[in-house]
C-alpha cells in the first residue's frame, strides 16, 4: 500500500511531500465539485425545459387541434345520444378545456421540481464548510522525543501518541 504521492505507508514523508499531497487532494475535491454542481444544473435546466414543453404542448393542443376535435367531438355525441347539437359542442369543448387543464397541472409539478433544484447551493455551501474546515486545521501537536533514541524509547512514544 502507498501513499498518493508513491511513498510507502508508514514512511516518514517530508513536509514538501506532504503539502503536495494536500494540494493535489485539494484540487480534486474542487474538481470534483465542480463537476458536481455541472451535473446539478445540468437535471435543474432538463426539468425546466420539460416544464416549458408541457405549457407549450397545452397551448399547441387547444390552438390547433380545438376546431377539428370539436367537430368531431360534438358529432359523435351527437350520433351516440341524440342530442341537441349544441349540447354536443359544449361538451366537446369541455373536454378539450379539461385535457388542456392536465397537460398544465404537469407542466406546474415539473416547474415546481426544477424551482426546488438546490443543486448549486448545495455545492456551494460544500465548498463553504470545506474551506471552513481547512482554515480552522491545526497541526496536531507531536510528543517530544527522549534523548535516548533506543527503538524501546521510540516505541513507549508511539503507544502513548496512539
């Protein structure tokens, strides 16, 4: 096993070793949060669009579709009860206000979703915590070493430090 830098585990590493390897881990963490947010956004604009394609395709059905659909509508009724034709036509019409009232309804809960998406402050106050966290870092304090340097010495100091 060994350390990000290559050095073994274990090995007393300087404190350039040491440093460049804080640097690397850092700028991978703010890489990767980056990314992160990218990601976040990326699903916040897809809901967004879904929620304008929903409004645009209720608007689409009642401008376009209303005439024919009508006719139709109300002479199918018509031909099915027997009616009045009028009758027939305010039915028909109601269903189409129904139909375009639903595709409005989905395209509310996808605007509501995509409005939620907290992906970016999310991150944000990751990178925040992060950074709070490193300011407030403090080396932790070493024991000082006997003067006899014999390896029972050394080892009483690494059991009391564990």
């Amino acid at each position: 096993m060994s350390a990000p830098d290559g050095s073994p585990v274990g090995a007393e590493r300087s404190i350039g070793q040491l440093f460049a390897s804080a640097t690397t881990e850092m700028s991978a963490l703010v890489h990767d949060e980056i990314a992160l947010a990218k990601a976040q956004l990326k699903q916040d604009v897809r809901r967004g669009a879904l929620s304008g394609g929903a409004f645009i395709a209720a608007v689409v059905l009642l401008v376009f579709s209303l005439p024919m659909l009508n006719f139709a509508l109300a002479y199918g009724i018509r031909t099915w009860s027997h009616w009045n034709l009028a009758i027939c036509f305010v039915l028909s019409f109601a269903a189409d206000v129904l139909l375009a009232v639903l595709l409005g309804i989905i395209g509310l809960v996808f605007a509501k979703k995509a409005k939620k998406g907290q992906g970016p402050q999310k991150v944000a106050a990751s990178v925040k915590e992060t950074a709070g966290v490193l300011q407030n870092a403090r080396p932790h304090p070493r024991a000082e070493l006997p003067e006899d340097r014999s390896p029972a010495a050394i080892e009483s100091v690494a059991r009391s430090q564990s």
